[in-house]
C-alpha cells in the first residue's frame, strides 16, 4: 500500500479541546553517549514535534548539562555511566521509570558497551509498552535477536540498510522480500529505510513515496525514530505509527529540498517542516 497524505492525516488522531499533556503519550527515550549528544537531542525533538505530551529523555551523566541546554522542552536526567556510555547500573534508576511509560525509544547515538547491553536487555525484557529500537540498539538486538522474537508488545526495528545486513536475514530478491522475511524472523514491525522505505508487519505492508537524497546525512534517522515514538504516544497503533512516521519525516525532508536544495539540507531543518504536514 503506498501511503498518501490524506491517508496519514486520516490516521492522526484529532486533539481534544480538553485535552492535557498526559492524553498525548508520556515517553522515555535512552539515547545519546559522549561525543554523540545530537543523535539524542533530534530524537527528542523528533517526539515533540510530532505531537507529544511529556518526553523524558535519560542520557550519560557527563553529557546531560549538554542536553540540559539543548533541550528546553523535554525532561532530561542523569543516568550512571562508564566511559561515555550508560553503565550497567543505569538499569535500575531506568525500571523506575518504565511503569509510567506509554512508549520507549532505544538506541539513538547510545553507543555499544557491556553497559548499554544490559540497558537494552533491561527494556527489551521488562517494558510492557512498544519499543521503537534504532541504530546501536539494532547492532546489539542482532546479536542477540532473541530479545526481539520473545516480547509480547511491538517493537519497532528501523534499520538502514547496513543495520539490516546486520540482522543477517536471508539474502531476498528485494527489498520488500527481506523486509518481510525479517519481520517472520524476529516478530516485529521492520522499517526498512532508504528510498522507497518499506513498513511492514507482515500482514499490513506500506511503501513510502517520500524523501530525498538530501536527507542522507547523520541525524535524519534519529529524528524519524522520534517521530515514530511521538505518534506512539498518542494512541496510534504501531504498524501505522511507522508508516506515517516514516511519510511525515519524507514529506518534511522534500519541503527543505525544494526551500534550500538538497545539499544544504539538515535534520535540524527537516524538524522545522513537519508542521507543514500535520493537522
């Protein structure tokens, strides 16, 4: 099914006039190590801008005053550390968090240590809710994809195509193919990205029309990954979550490539436009 404007905007659900902050998702992401504070801040910018209410977002103690001040509108915290990465201990003060949570996202610019092993085992494990997992966090569930395939809630992979050679899905003819293979594999929801992105779980299967080759440059994933756990959040199930998340974030990268061209283009700028396509 390839997905269309109307379609995503018939799926974002219609704001409440009573509405309050906690009706549009409560939201943790664990994202960020020393030297990769970015990756982190777009991902909890990318869950703002797509519509949701609370953000938390817990990072390595040497990095959270740069987040601190990156960040203005998401709740930013401290977590134990070891060498720039969050350290085993870090699982505890997480768990206290995870019974509040609609929704987690997992991965962006987190790094791979024994450390942010046992973080990802904790979530994978112990979080009821959905799970959007990205970039290093696709890296270490690949081996040991077990924590993928026992979960009884979704998770959300969004490889690239390296992350997706990774997985070490058997070779398919095409993209479509493998995306679903993997899904059949590891029991979950596969946004496989690049051009043409394929969102699928098995049964229900999207192609996105949207993007550019502008949007090639680090960041742009961590912004989708945002995205996706913003729309989490509120309510939207998580098959569609992926795929409007993944139209919006072409969408809003296509408005910067026709603004500034497609060289000049930045995951900053691709935050910027995403109100042109939401309600």
């Amino acid at each position: 099914m390839e997905l269309t404007h109307e379609k995503v905007l018939s799926i974002l659900p219609d704001r409440n006039v009573d509405g309050h902050k906690g009706n549009y998702g409560k939201l943790l992401l664990l994202c960020g190590s020393r030297g990769y504070t970015g990756a982190a801040a777009l991902a909890a910018m990318g869950a703002l801008r797509s519509g949701a209410g609370l953000v938390y977002l817990g990072v390595p103690e040497s990095i959270y005053a740069i987040e601190a001040v990156k960040l203005t509108e998401a709740i930013v915290f401290p977590l134990p550390e070891k060498d720039g990465k969050l350290s085993a201990d870090a699982a505890a003060v997480i768990r206290k968090y995870l019974k509040e949570m609609d929704a987690v996202l997992i991965g962006c610019g987190l790094g791979q240590s024994d450390g942010t092993r046992e973080v990802l085992r904790t979530i994978m494990e112990e979080f009821t809710g959905p799970v959007v997992a990205d970039a290093d966090a696709i890296t270490m569930l690949a081996e040991a994809p077990h924590l993928v395939q026992k979960r009884k809630a979704p998770t959300i992979l969004t490889p690239h195509d390296g992350e997706f050679l990774r997985l070490k899905i058997a070779q398919q003819e095409t993209k479509l193919e493998g995306a679903i293979q993997s899904v059949k594999r590891l029991n979950c929801i596969m946004v496989r990205k690049g051009h043409n992105t394929v969102i699928t779980d098995g049964v229900r299967t999207y192609v996105n029309p949207t993007g550019n080759p502008g949007m090639a440059v680090g960041g742009s994933g961590d912004v989708l990954a945002g995205i996706i756990l913003g729309l989490l959040g509120q309510g939207i199930s998580p098959i569609e979550a992926a795929a409007c998340g993944a139209w919006l974030h072409g969408a809003a990268g296509d408005a910067c490539a026709e603004k500034m061209g497609q060289y000049a283009t930045l995951p900053s700028d691709i935050l910027e436009h995403l109100h042109l396509f939401l309600k």
